[in-house]
C-alpha cells in the first residue's frame, strides 16, 4: 500500500470505506455483544451529528476553543449529579476509562499515597497499564466462586506504601460490583483512598429502580471512595472517546494534572494523557446526556434488564449457570457439560459476536438495547449450536475479550503477534 500519485473522488473514496468494512460485527443488527454500546437510532444520529460538527475543534486549547470547556465542564456536572449529588467531587474529561484509571492513578502517586495498588483479580486490566507506565506495583486478590473478593484478604494486603485500593462496579469479566462500602469504611480508618472503576455501571447502577432493582452503592457519596470513573462512550451512550473521572478532593485532582512551564513554545497543561483530541468526543457525551436524560436512561435500563433476564433464563432453560449475582446485564454464563470455546464458534458462523472467557470457562454477555429486538433468534440459534458444541467439543471458535483465539496457548507473545497483524495491511 503506497500513498496514491493522485487523489481518488470522493465515490471511489465511499466505495473503498464499504471495502474496508466488509466483515465488520453487524452491531447495528444486534449481533455484537461487546465493544459498540448502541442506542435508540433517534438518539444515536444526534449524538453522530454533534461529534462530527466538532469533530475538528482541538480540544488541547479550551482559550481557542470554548466549546471544550462549555461541553467538558457541562459533562462532568451531569455525571456528578447522578453518582455524587449530595458530594464535593472535582472532574476531569477523558477519552475514555484506560486513560480515567492512568490519570487517576498519577493522582494517588504523585500526592504521595504509596507505590502500591491492591485490587481483586477481577479489576480491568488498565490499572495494571497504569501502573507499568507509573512505576507503581500491583497486588492482586483472588475472587471466590461469587466473583467477590474476601474483604478481609483485601485489607489484609494493604500496608503504608498503598496508594489506593481499586474496585469495580462491576467488573467486567462477571458483572459483580465489588463490596464497595464495606471496603471503603476499612479503608478510610486506615487513611488509604479507594477509586471506583464505574466505566460500564456509572450511568446504569443509579437507574436499576426502572428496573425493580435497588441499586448498589458505590459513588463519592460512600464513605472511604475518594475517586470514580464513569464511560460516558458505554452506558452513557455517547461518542466513543468520553469518559468523567471524579475526584473527592482537589489536592488529588491537581496531583493528577501535568503542567509545564519550562518549553520555549509557552506554557503546557493537560488534564489527563492524550494532547490533542478532538473536542467531538465530549460534545457527543453532552448531546447523549442532554437528550436523554434521567427519564431516558431509566426507560434504556428497564429495557436492557428485561432482554438480559430473558436470555439469562434461556440460557438455564440448557443447563447454563450465571456466575455471582450481576446486576447489569453484563454477565457471564458457565456449563459444565458444554465446551464454551466450540459453543461460540458455532454462534460464531450464525453471525454472532460473543466473547468467551476462561478463568472459569463461560460465555460473557454485554446487553445493549438493540439486543431487544433480536433476542428470540439469539436464543434459537444457541439451541442449535449447543448440538454442534456437543458433537464436536474441540471445534475450533470463541473470542477473548474481542481477540481471535485461533487455537492453542494464548500467551504474550501471542498477543503482540496479535498487534503486529493489526498494523500489516491485508492483501
């Protein structure tokens, strides 16, 4: 692939992106059950309109462009207005949770907290991230069968070279949100902070009530939480690239800024890792939460929880076991007869994206609300499936959080070939 001698028109331009598209997850029919959060197609062309209107506005310089601060400030009082009402918070806008965590983590290190963080197993892999470009080390705690850490095998690794405990609400692989509270009050008596990994539940947990569910307490207003991120591009249903990240004290916020005054190009200063970025992400994320409001989310989670709770009682309907006691609909789902990997590569050839996981051996569900309208055929195509994954458990299928597995040992190397792939153009 070389740069062209001369431009293509803009026809042969739109032909080359439907190329380029071919054998994406048809996530608009419903089929993706991770990595688009989708919305109502009302919703979502507004949301699309608003981030390519500002989708050249550098949001580097809110003094050039102040629509960044309008959008990212209007954003961050919206989010804290859900998850810490009645709570002194202090936000930053980020382009998403890695960069939420990272940030906050250069918050606890650089106020002098510790070198340490002490987490369940469970906790997204972007606090381990973090701490690899910080510098800092990680203390992983086993889970039980529940997809909870023990509280007291938690606290029982913290010392006084931690910087902050982190949990999730939920985490990812089982869609359990850790004992916040209970955590939280140890750690307050012991002067450590905790941040909350609320990227999938953020804009989900507070609205369960639609539900008929109570939701789980897990924001700044919980004793001991002295920071929380929340995705604005998952639950949130804005532009991919937005996520809040709220503080419980300005002394952490400001640790977390980087500021420099020493460059002959003048002053820099950025709230979070990413320089340039297009202020389209946040004017997405405002646009998401402005039309939708309070009465918006709660109908999308009312929706989601009906569809999950249908598949999750299809699912057992063939032996399938939901793992712990998720809230959301992201979930896992094991069976101690079927091989998982098999099972999802059979979906795999019905045109389903489903993510498998192995630390147990289960199918992971995300539910977004286009899932509504497909469910019934879901769970008539995992009926035949199964008899496939049955009479043959060794075919080849399944995905790890979104990577190909293509058979045999999914090891480091493994996944760096994996990233070399995507930077090799196909033929």
């Amino acid at each position: 692939m070389n740069l062209p001698e001369h431009g293509l028109s803009p026809d042969e331009v739109r032909i080359a992106w439907t190329d380029a598209s071919t054998g994406d997850v048809d996530w608009r029919g419903g089929r993706s059950w991770s990595l688009v959060y989708d919305s109502p197609d009302w919703h979502q062309n507004l949301v699309d309109e608003a981030a390519a209107l500002f989708a050249h506005e550098n949001a580097l310089s809110a003094s050039a462009f102040p629509s960044t601060q309008h959008f990212e400030s209007e954003v961050v009082a919206m989010v804290a207005s859900v998850i810490a009402p009645d709570s002194e918070s202090y936000g930053v806008f980020t382009t998403g949770g890695t960069e939420s965590i990272m940030v906050a983590m250069k918050g606890y290190r650089d106020s002098g907290r510790g070198q340490r963080l002490v987490m369940p197993v469970t906790a997204h892999p972007g606090f381990w991230k973090a701490a690899d470009y910080l510098g800092l080390q990680v203390t992983l705690v086993e889970v039980g069968a529940d997809g909870l850490p023990d509280v007291g095998e938690l606290m029982a690794a913290v010392d006084e070279d931690t910087a902050a405990i982190c949990l999730s609400a939920p985490c990812f692989p089982y869609g359990v949100v850790d004992p916040i509270a209970e955590i939280g009050a140890q750690a307050a008596a012991r002067g450590v902070g905790v941040h909350v990994d609320a990227a999938m539940g953020g804009l989900f947990l507070p609205f369960l009530g639609a539900a008929g569910s109570t939701p789980p307490q897990f924001g700044l207003d919980v004793p001991g939480v002295t920071s929380v991120s929340v995705d604005l591009h998952k639950y949130g249903y804005g532009a991919k690239g937005a996520s809040v990240l709220l503080f419980a004290d300005p002394e952490l916020r400001h640790a977390s800024y980087y500021v420099s005054t020493g460059w002959p190009g003048g002053a820099y200063a950025a709230s979070g890792v990413v320089g340039t970025r297009s202020v389209g992400a946040a004017a997405g994320a405002w646009t998401a939460m402005r039309a939708l409001g309070r009465s918006g989310y709660a109908d999308l989670v009312a929706q989601v929880m009906g569809t999950a709770r249908q598949i999750q009682a299809g699912l057992a309907e063939h032996g399938f076991e939901v793992i712990g006691d998720p809230p959301m609909g992201v979930f896992a789902a094991t069976h101690s007869e079927i091989a998982v990997p098999a099972l999802a590569g059979a979906m795999g050839r019905r045109g389903w994206w489903i993510d498998t996981q192995d630390q147990p051996s289960s199918l992971h569900f995300v539910t977004f609300p286009r899932h509504a309208s497909v469910v019934d055929q879901l769970l008539t195509d995992l009926e035949v499936a199964i008899g496939e994954a049955r009479a043959d458990p060794e075919g080849a299928g399944g995905l790890s959080y979104g990577v190909m597995v293509r058979g045999g040992t999914l090891d480091d190397d493994v996944l760096r070939e994996h990233l070399d792939e995507r930077f090799s153009p196909k033929r």
